[in-house]
C-alpha cells in the first residue's frame, strides 16, 4: 500500500494515547498499516496514509481514536483511480468529492 497514498496533511485522524488499552485492534484493521503497538500502547506511524476510512475508530473498544470519516473526504475512490490509471496508462477520475 505504500505506492497508494491519500493526500499529505489532509487527514484528520487523532489518537489519545492515555485512552488506549493496547488490545492492537486498530492495528488489524488498518488496510493502510497507519498504527504499532510499540509500547502496549497504538502510535500512529504513518499519519499521512490514512485515508479516513473509519475502520480504526468504529473497532477501537475505548474510543481512543478519532477520524472523521463522515464529513472528511475518505476518498479511497481518488487511491483507486490513482492505481487504475497507472495500470491502463490513462487518467481515470470518479472522485466527486
Ligand atoms: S483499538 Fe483503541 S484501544 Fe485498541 S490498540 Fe488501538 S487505540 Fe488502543
Ligand atoms: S481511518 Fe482507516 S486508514 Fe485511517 S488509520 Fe483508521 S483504519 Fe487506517
């Protein structure tokens, strides 16, 4: 996923280090592989590949994580058009956000 990246500095995902239990489960569901647990304890390790998705802060059991996966743009159409571009070599664009 490295190669399919949001835009830098456009998320707004936030973490509260103090709230965490450790139980890794953002972690798991990150499909961008933004935390660790170096600690016992989530770091954001990669805040700008996040792409707002929602699966960290709708799984996280203590609330610890915040992302505004309604109003931001979440746009894993705009990642996909990126990828299907440079598959076929032409620009492709779905994205009406
Ligand atoms: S899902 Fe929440 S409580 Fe669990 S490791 Fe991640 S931030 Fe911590
Ligand atoms: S919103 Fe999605 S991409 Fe961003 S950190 Fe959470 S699970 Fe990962």
């Amino acid at each position: 996923m490295k190669t399919f990246r949001y835009i830098d500095g456009a998320a707004v995902l936030r973490l509260d280090v103090e709230a965490c239990i450790g139980c890794g489960i953002c972690v798991t569901v990150c499909p961008h592989r933004i935390f660790e647990l170096p600690n016992s304890r989530a770091e954001i390790v990669d805040y700008n590949a996040c792409m707002e998705c929602g699966a960290c802060a709708t799984n996280c059991p203590t609330e610890a994580i915040f992302v505004n996966s309604d109003d931001g743009c979440g746009c894993a159409a705009l990642i996909i058009d990126r990828w299907i571009s440079k598959v076929i070599g032409k620009p492709v664009s779905s994205c009406s956000c």
